[in-house]
C-alpha cells in the first residue's frame, strides 16, 4: 500500500521526467534500472531510496529537494479532507493540472512559438476565460 510521501515523490518524479520529455525507458536506462521500475516510483507503489533518488536527480538535473517541494502543503491538504467521500467534482488543483501529459505538450507547443504568436495565444486565451458565460 503506497505511502502519501512515496505517491507525492512519484508525482514530482513522472512531473520532471515529461517536463523533459523522456520515456519511462530512457529514464530507467539513464539510471541502469529497467522502465517497470520508474513505473512503480512513479504510482507509489515502490518506495524510492537514498541512492536511487540521487541518480534520479542527477540524471533529471534537478536537486533532490525537487521532489520534497510541496509536500507540507499535500499532507495539511491530505489532513483537511473529510474522511467520506464528496459527491462533488473537485477543480483539479495547479499541481495536478501540470502533472497531466496535455499540459505538457501545450507548454511545449506554446515555446516553440515566436515571441508576438506567443503573446497573442496568451492574449486570446485571458479573452476568452473572461467572457461571460451563456
């Protein structure tokens, strides 16, 4: 059974990992381990140790303290929630939403584009989320 702070390190792992634009593969290779693995740290199912978590920074070139970040602020999140489950959808929140392989490709897309196309798409979209609703 997962533990909250090996699903939150999972998290921040496949975040950077498709930041970047590696595979499961190439990660698993970059660090000599086989892809299942990074499929088991990344849903919290596998814990991720001392070492690995090193080679995993260095090979994502980012500091440790990378998968850490925010983890306060999930577990007072995780603590605040009531115990029985809401029938109501809630809005995804930020880090769910970047986590999300769609967002990606949209940033991605979006830096490939020149500076003027890149204003006007950002210009359109603040246009078209202040519009009133029908």
């Amino acid at each position: 059974m997962a533990n909250d702070i090996d699903l939150h390190l999972g998290r921040r792992l496949r975040r950077r990992r498709r930041l970047l634009g590696l595979t499961q593969q190439q990660l698993a290779s970059a660090v000599g381990i086989r892809f299942q693995q990074i499929q088991k740290y990344e849903c919290g199912a596998n814990r991720i140790s001392a070492a690995r978590l090193w080679q995993l920074s260095e090979a994502l070139e980012i500091p440790i303290g990378y998968f850490y970040d925010g983890l306060s602020e999930a577990a007072a999140r995780q603590a605040a929630q009531p115990t029985l489950p809401v029938a109501v959808p809630a809005e995804p929140r930020a880090g769910e939403v970047m986590a999300r392989k769609e967002t990606m490709d949209l940033i991605r897309a979006y830096y490939q584009l020149g500076e003027r196309p890149r204003r006007r798409l950002l210009d359109l979209a603040k246009s078209l989320n202040n519009e009133p609703a029908l």
